[in-house]
C-alpha cells in the first residue's frame, strides 16, 4: 500500500514559522511531507490579512473549517500553514495546499520576511492563487511585481480570485468575463513619463512571470453582519452566487492544477518537496536570494547519493545470491557481475538526476569497479584455500608412505612416480576447484620435488644415464608448466580488460539514452516555454509597444541558442 494514500491530516499545521523576523521550517510538518510517496499537486494562496483566503482553502480541503479564518490562535502565526489531502480527482495524487497566514502589506515592505513568505509559496507552488479585495488595483499590482523581483525562475500557474467584487463586468458597454477583465487589467499604457513607466513595470513583470494567468470573481458570501462566523454559516444562508462561483474555482483547481515539476520535467513528491522548502528556507536564512537552481542542485545531491546506494545494494544483493565461489573461470564470475552491473547502472540512472559532469555515475563506476576486484581476490582465496586443503587430503597418505621408507628401496622411484600420477589424476578428477587449481598443484608439487629428487639419486636400481634423463624430463615439466601458469595469467588480463571496456560501454550506452530522453523533454518544455512567449510578443506588438517586443524577441533567441547547443556528455 502506498503511503501516501494513508496521509489523512485531520487539519493544517505550520510548515514554516515566521517568529521575531526569523524564518524556519517545522520538523513535524517536514516529517509528514517525508512520508509522502506519490507526485504532488501544490496549491498556495498569498493576499493580505482577512481577504478569505482561508474560507476557499478549507473548500479546496473538502472541509468546512481547517484553516484559521482569523478570529483564533492560529491567525496571530505568521508563516505558511499546509494541509495534505487525497486529490480528490487525481488518484495517486496528494493535494499539498499552503495558506500564508497573517501577511501584513507586502509592498510596504513592514516586513523583509512577509515578502519572503510571498516568494516561498510562489516557488513551492505548482498553482499560485492570489487573493485580493474588490477590484484589480495598482497597489495590487505593486504588491505582486515587488515578489516577482525576488525569485528568478517560476514555474507556477497563476490564479487571481477577486472578493466582494461589486462592479459590473463589462468594457465599452458589452459583457465580458473575468479572464477578459484580468487581461485588460494587465494592459500597458502608452507614454515615456514617470507615472506611465510605474503604470506599465509591474504589468509586464507580471505578464512576463506568468504567461498562463485565470481570474476568478466572487460576491460578497453573505450580509456583513454574518462574515464573522462564515465558517458556521449553512449553506442556505450564503449568497447562491458566491456558493456557485466557490464551486467553480475549486472544480478549476482540481481539474487545472498540474503535479508540482522541476525543470527537466521533475515530478515531484513529499521528500523533494521537503528538501525544496529546506533549500529556500537556509538560503533566506543565510542572507541569499533563494534561488530555484541551487535548491534543484542540492536536490540532486541528496537523490543522486541515494541513487548510488542503491544501485549498490542492488548489486549486492544480486551478486550475494548468484556467486558461489569459487567459480571454475574467471569468465563466469565476470559474467555475474557484469548482468548485475547493467541493472544496478539501470537502478542509478532511474533515479538520479542533474548529475552534473557525471560525479555520482562516475562514484557508481568506481565502487562497482572495487566491489568486481573485490570479487575477484575473493575468487581466487577460495579456490587456493580449497585446492590446498584437497591436495592435503589426496597427498597426505603418500607422504605418510614417504616418511614410512615405503619406497626407499631398488625400485622405488619409479613407485613412487606412478603413485604421484595417479593421486594427479584423482586431484583433477574434482570438479570446481576454481581457477587456482593448476597453480595451486604446481605449488605443491614444487614445494616437494626435494622428495623426489632423493628418491631419484638414492634408487640403485637405475643407471647415471637414466638418472640424467630423468632430470632433464623434471626440468621440461616445470618449464611447460610455468609457461601455461603465464598464458593463463595473460588471459586473465585480457578478460578484465574485456570487462572494462564493456563496463564502460555499459555506462556510455545508459547515459547517452538517459541524455537523449531528457534532453526531449527539455526540448518540449523549451518550446511551451517559447510559444508562451511568442503569444506576449504577439500581443506587446499589437499593443503598440515595439521595444518591449524586441527585448522578448532577443530572450526568445537566447532560449532557441541554449537549445541548439545542447547538453554536454562528459563521460566517465
């Protein structure tokens, strides 16, 4: 079972607290995001201090009350709260929503950290709702611009929800809808002077910030004298058109809103989210301008790490299971480790990403490389520690007979020989010795011709001449056998050069294809990104602002030069 289908909050808790100009993430609040396993869709809404942002989170949550509507404790901490829920249509999804509590002005700027706490819910967002009073207004569009300022990279769509909205909607004299109004809003004016100039600014911000902009108005929800206790109020009680318009916006969010994403296509869950709100929350704190790029890198240095651990557990477990040593040629066991290998390089690729100029594959290289060696001495124990015990077991009798005087008579030699041949025998008849059992036998042998060599000289049965011919046959042995102890070493190298080479193909061929995929999808999101900025360009010219135009023009050459060089392949 999926954990995260178990995430049931009962209510919102804090996820980062805003105390004594101090910003800090709660570790409960990072516990529960911890255990979130599957994509999240994270919805944030920012507006001034009891605007009824809290009223349309708890509707978004399925729930009457959860978020403080700001007549208890909760409303008095300032920060951002967050309520995990079931997307309630998205299965295996969870619903992260984010309520800022408190926030004063932004734009005034009463507060370094209100501004901080803007920024955050639009960088940890994947719809950013914001929520104002009455009409679309200068201030509130300084108040937005002033946050736009402050991060570099959004990814977030932009909702505007409009409360106690009480002007007709129509321009020149015919109906229009809300998207309609926040585009003419978002209009520019035309002019050089100071005043056009602060006019248009926080405008083009904005439309530069967020191409894909909705707009939701809302009455009034009921008499004055019932707001109070709005969350108490039946729904008989509210006014039917803002129940209606409530239940459009929440159907638009839970249709619209699309699982929190990383560039590069990153889909995101609870612990990314989790080392995300770390990341910008310590850069604040810290004195840094939080930026989307560095929280993506450290992001990867935690995901990249746990990848290599577990491309490396994976291997060791598949190797634990199918090893037996030892194995009775080096190729075997190279094998072994190289079907291991191609799924433990399948295991890091899978997970891992933005590994920058390849430091983490390269680290997974390098410690499978180590575990093969490993492998390899231990190979090479085993088969010696076996061989020498299992010539100890068929030669020991014989040395017992030696010792005996058994064949220290006329004669002997040649007994002594033809017993030797035939315990050889016995000893190569034994299967799976491993791929010391040559040496290890020459060893022992060698370790005992001083034996032999006494037999020989002290047998009066043979002639000088037969006894000189003896030796040189001893002698011819030893150097056939040192020489085929060579040929077998050589090829040993030949095999682990073999294997490296093909580990390394291994690595090339995984990472080109994983480099061919992501660089696909950078391509797609490059190319939404570029029409989304050709439609404003569009628009800027037919507006009649031609130098604004141009500015897009020239960042929407630099996106299509970024793409045309592409990424580089450094390898291992």
């Amino acid at each position: 079972v999926d954990m995260a289908s178990e995430i049931h909050m009962p209510g919102p808790v804090c996820l980062i607290e805003n105390i004594n100009g101090k910003l800090t993430a709660d570790q409960e609040a990072l516990k529960i995001l911890s255990a979130v396993t599957q994509p999240v869709v994270v919805v944030a809404i920012v507006g001034l201090y009891r605007t009824g942002k809290s009223y349309l989170m708890n509707k978004l949550a399925g729930k009457k009350k959860g978020f403080s509507l700001g007549s208890t404790v909760q409303s008095h901490t300032k920060g951002i709260w967050m309520w995990c829920v079931p997307h309630p249509s998205m299965p295996n999804h969870t619903l992260v929503l984010l309520d800022t509590e408190g926030l004063g002005d932004v734009e005034k700027g009463d507060n370094q950290n209100d501004s901080w706490i803007f920024a955050l819910a639009i960088l940890l967002s994947s719809t950013f709702v914001y929520n104002s009073m009455g009409t679309i207004n200068q201030q509130a569009m300084d108040q937005l611009h002033y946050v736009t300022e402050l991060t570099d990279r959004i990814r977030a769509t932009f909702v505007w929800t409009l409360r106690d909205f009480s002007l007709e909607l129509e321009a020149n004299g015919q109906p229009i809808t809300a998207d309609e109004y926040l585009e003419l809003s978002l209009k520019l004016k035309k002019g050089t002077d100071q005043k056009t100039q602060s006019f248009n600014y926080p405008r083009l911000c904005i439309r530069k910030f967020f191409p894909k902009t909705k707009c939701f108005i809302f009455d009034r929800p009921a008499q004055r004298k019932y707001l109070i206790k709005l969350e108490q109020l039946q729904e008989g009680e509210l006014n039917p058109e803002f129940v209606e318009q409530v239940m459009e916006f929440c159907s638009y969010i839970f249709s619209h809103s699309k699982p929190k994403t990383l560039s590069g296509n990153i889909i995101v869950n609870g612990p990314r989210l989790e080392s995300l709100v770390l990341t910008y929350v310590n850069a604040i704190s810290s004195g840094d301008l939080p930026c989307m790029e560095n929280a993506v890198l450290a992001l990867a240095q935690i995901e990249n790490s746990a990848a290599v651990q577990k491309a490396i557990a994976h291997y060791d477990q598949q190797m634990g299971q199918k090893v037996q040593l030892p194995t009775e040629t080096l190729q075997e066991l190279l094998d072994l480790h190289r079907a291991s290998e191609r799924e433990a390089i399948e295991i890091f690729i899978k997970s891992s990403f933005k590994d920058v100029d390849q430091k983490f594959q390269k680290d997974l290289g390098d410690q499978l490389q180590a575990k093969r060696d490993d492998y390899c001495k231990q190979n090479v124990k085993a088969s010696t520690d076996y061989c020498e015990a299992l010539l100890r077991d068929i030669f020991g009798p014989l040395e017992e007979d030696v010792k005996q005087g058994i064949f220290s008579k006329p004669g002997g030699y040649r007994l002594f020989i033809q017993k030797k041949q035939e315990l050889k025998n016995k000893y190569n008849q034994v299967p799976r010795k491993g791929i010391e059992a040559e040496e290890t036998m020459r060893k022992y042998l060698e370790s005992k011709e001083d034996v032999a060599d006494a037999l020989l000289r002290t047998d009066q049965s043979l002639t000088e001449k037969e006894k000189e011919i003896e030796v040189e046959r001893i002698k011819a042995e030893s150097a056939e056998a040192a020489n085929k102890m060579l040929e077998e070493m050589q090829k040993k190298n030949e095999q682990m050069m073999e294997q490296k080479e093909k580990s390394y193909q291994e690595h090339v061929r995984q990472l080109t294809e994983k480099m061919e995929r992501d660089r696909a999808q950078l391509l797609e999101e490059q190319e939404r990104t570029i029409a989304l900025k050709l439609q404003e360009q569009q628009r800027l010219l037919e507006e009649g602002f031609a130098k604004e135009s141009k500015k897009l023009q020239n960042e929407i050459e630099s996106i299509q030069r970024r793409s045309q060089r592409g990424s580089q392949c450094i390898i291992l």
